[in-house]
C-alpha cells in the first residue's frame, strides 16, 4: 500500500512495514532533545516516575542543549542550568553542551544539525514545540510535552498517533528579494494557525529542492505556527553533502509514494507571489509588505532558530551593504558556529559581520534571546509600544517582551529593508 515520507518513518520506528494515518503505534526514539527552559521540570517527573536512582534508556541518544535564558543575571535561569549539569552529571550524559564552555552550542534547532543529530529516515522528539524544523533533513521532528519526554527518557518509546498528510508544491525560480519565511508566512495566511492542527506538512516542488537546507529549515519550523504535527522535506543530494560532513553515523532516506494518499494539496508558482509578513498578533495574520508601505517601526530583529542561520544573514548583508539602519537593528546568531561563520563568510571580500557593524547593527552572543521574551535584563528584548519587525516564528503579546509591543514577522530581507527606513519596506525597492 502506497505511504507518505511521514509514515514510512514512523513505520520504520514502529518496527511495521505499514502505518495508517489515525493508527496509534508504539515508537522507538533515536533522539531525545530537551534545553533549559523543559530539561528541569522533564528530570523531575523522571525521577518521580522511575525512581531517584533510576538511569536514563540510552544516554547517547538523549541531547542537552540549554539556550534559552542564557545570558542573564536571573537567578531562576541560573538554577535551571545547575539543574541540566547535575542531571547530565549523574547521568553520564556525553551530548550535554553546557553554558560558559567551549562545548556550549547555541539555539538547539539549529544546533542539532551542525552537530550531526539530524539523519534522514530517523525519528526526533524534543520538549520545544519548533522540533519540526529538523524534518527539513527527510526525518521526523516533533515537540513534546515533558510528560512524554520523561517517559522516553525512561523507555525510549512513545505512543504515538500516526498524522495524515497535507502537501504543498512550490514551483518556479525563487525571485531574488524573496525568502523561504515569504513562503511559509503564505501558506499560514491561507490555511491559519490551525489549518494542519495534528497532520504532516509535507514540502515539495523544485522551488524547494532549489534552496539551501537552512532555508528549508525556515519551512518546517514554522510548521507547527498552522498546529502541524510535523514539516517534512525529502532528502536529497543537498541534504546528503550536509549531513555527510557532520556526521558517519547510517541513515535510510524514505519518500513518498507517488500514489499517497494525502488530507490536501496546494500548489504555488512563487512568481504569482511577493513578500510579506505576519501582523500583530497571529503568524497568519498576511499582508503584502507592499500593502503596508510606511507602517512605521521601532526595531528591527535579525535571529532566533528561524531567521539565524548563517544563509539568513547573508542575505541580509547583501541588502544593507552600503547602507546605514535608522532604528536598533539587532542580530542574533543562533549559534556558536553561525556566529564565527559572520567573520569568515565574505561579500565582495569583505566579512558578514564587517558588514552588518558597518551598516549599525548590534550583534549578540548566539541564543535565542528575546525570542521568547525572557527576563528583564535578555538582549533584544521589547518595550512597551515598540513595534518590532522580526525574523522569529511567532508574534503573539508578549511573545518578544512586553505585551504592549508589537511584533511583524518577516523576512531577513524585510528585516534589512525596513531597518533602512525605519517603516515596512518591501525589499525589492533595494534589490530591483
């Protein structure tokens, strides 16, 4: 029987050779992600239901990344890291990548797969609701509760229902002004925040197979903004040469059947489309960038697991080179590695980040830092009556500080244009 990418890897994890999209199955974990703001409260129930001295199922297979509430003085965050380095402690965690060493990463999502998790065909769970962005490498990522988290880390298995598929093909050469966020902010606009509540989002297209695996990465993190259980891209040579580098752990790349069965298909010719952005307060609420011309704006945000990547700000780059911002233009690498890369990556022989200090913007140490708001002292964060353009996944208030601020989601390209003028700009009025 014919299957989707989504169910032939859960099949696979389910020891079956066939799953049926609504089918519980028992699945056996490859990898377990959780970081500082899950890790504790997820530890806690693991003791309470295993017993104290309980261990862990595989402690290869379990991956700390604390990236959160970094870099504060907040004594609550600062406990929460104390509590992942005792556990990893007692634990004998090998992937435990602590805050104020030179193991210390970054964003998690991001860091996942610049340290070789990621691996076609194998089955990731972690206790961030944006643990889809990894079935941008042909696999499946999903977010957990820490419930379901402790039991992994007791059993390395999961009760699972198995998704229906939506598909959505993009076709055509992407424009030079437009990004993967345009493309997913697209389909949140037609669909809404609960247009794939519990299915696959299933990538395809040569539009998509075009990109750079960081671009697809913008694309299946933002699944979950539609409530989708997963984002899903086949892997290709593309994602091959990346993982290949990073890793010579075995892997089984799976695709779809041509005769699957899936909820819904939609298709797009990207030169029918522009870029956009999401306004306040919902990642569906689409306009045009152009429709909102002169839309004044306070800051600008460059990061977060969605838009810090080093492809993000390169792209961003290009647009400001030679240009000076007007409004507080902050970058956040997402990672440690995405960081150097600033200093190594050249345009026309001169560094990203030569660039971008150039042109006025403020660079941070790598973390998700205002992206989920954090404490009063986190970089980037927003004030009251700030409206922010942003290239993180969600605007909801409060979601980047204060909940009297608002939050326009976009682009690196929208975030670069607008941080010239200090208003929405569509970024082809730098780039035509």
């Amino acid at each position: 029987m014919a299957q989707t990418i989504t169910q032939k890897i859960l099949a696979r994890a389910a020891n079956r050779k066939f799953v049926d999209a609504g089918e519980n199955v028992w699945l056996n974990v490859d990898v377990l992600l959780t970081h500082d703001v899950c890790g504790p409260p997820t530890f806690d129930i693991f003791k309470e239901k295993f017993g104290p001295d309980a261990k862990v199922w595989d402690p290869e297979k379990i991956v700390v990344l604390p990236d959160h509430y970094i870099f504060t003085q907040n004594e609550h965050a600062h406990r929460n890291i104390d509590l992942l380095r005792q556990f990893a402690k007692e634990q004998h965690l090998p992937n435990y990548y602590d805050v104020g060493t030179e193991r210390y990463k970054g964003v998690c999502h991001v860091a996942l797969a610049q340290e070789g998790f990621n691996l076609p065909g194998t089955v990731l769970f972690g206790t961030d609701s944006h643990t889809c962005t990894s079935g941008a490498f042909g696999m499946f990522g999903t977010g957990i509760g820490n419930t379901d988290a402790a039991f992994i880390l007791g059993t390395g298995k999961l009760w699972e229902k198995v998704p229906e598929s939506m598909k959505f093909i993009f076709e055509g050469e992407l424009p030079p002004w437009m990004m993967a966020k345009d493309l997913i902010l697209q389909i949140l606009g037609d669909i809404g925040t609960d247009g794939a509540t519990y299915r696959a989002m299933e990538f395809d297209g040569d539009t998509i197979f075009s990109l750079p695996i960081e671009e697809r990465m913008t694309l299946t993190n933002m699944a979950i903004e539609a409530g989708g259980m997963n984002g899903i891209i086949a892997a290709d040579e593309v994602t091959e040469a990346y993982v290949r580098e990073r890793t010579d752990k075995p892997y089984e790349i799976f695709t779809s059947d041509p005769d699957a069965e899936y909820h819904s298909i939609y298709r797009y010719n990207v030169k029918e489309l522009e870029p956009v952005v999401a306004q306040p307060h919902s990642p569906d609420n689409r306009a045009t960038v152009r429709s909102l011309k002169g839309t004044k704006i306070t800051k600008s945000y460059i990061g977060s697991c969605t838009g810090g990547k080093l492809t993000d700000f390169v792209m961003a780059a290009k647009l400001l080179k030679g240009h000076q911002v007007s409004i507080p233009t902050n970058i956040v690498p997402a990672t440690v590695n995405v960081a150097q890369s600033l200093e190594t990556e050249m345009i026309e022989g001169i560094s990203v980040r030569r660039i971008l200090e150039d042109a006025g913007c403020t660079i941070a140490q790598p973390s998700c830092a205002a992206c989920l708001g954090g404490p009063s002292d986190t970089f980037g964060r927003s004030e009251d009556n700030d409206l922010v353009v942003s290239t993180t996944n969600r605007n909801f208030p409060g979601r980047m500080g204060s909940k009297k601020a608002g939050v326009y989601l976009a682009s690196p390209l929208t975030a670069a244009a607008s941080a010239i003028t200090g208003k929405l700009t569509d970024p082809r009025e730098f780039l035509s």
